[in-house]
C-alpha cells in the first residue's frame, strides 16, 4: 500500500492549490496544476516499482 503514499501526498496538496486558484477565478492556472500534479503523481508510482527494494533484516530468510 506504500506505492500510493507519495502520489496520493502529490495530488492532494496539488488539487489544494488548484482548488484556491479556482476561488480566485485563475481556472486555467488551476488546470495546469492539476495537469502537473497528474504528472507527478504518476511519476512518482512508476518510480517506487522502478527503485529495486531494500531487503529487510528482519525477515531476511538466511
């Protein structure tokens, strides 16, 4: 479940700040966000399948 933590992070604080550029009647600023934050957060989910994994310790078989 931790492949979503970072992009979910991304989007949220991303549609946040698209959410106040809406209030301030800036709409293509918000889109442009939210367009960026799409990148991102998809950047971001590839890259942690694409990192190779750190083996644990604990549960290392020896």
């Amino acid at each position: 479940m931790s492949e979503y933590k970072e992009p979910y992070l991304i989007m949220f604080r991303q549609v946040t700040r698209a959410i106040e550029s809406i209030d301030k009647g800036y709409y293509f600023g918000a889109r442009q966000v939210l367009v960026e934050a799409q990148i991102a957060a998809e950047e971001a989910y590839v890259d942690y399948f694409e990192k190779p994994k750190k083996k644990n310790k604990k549960t290392a078989v020896k």
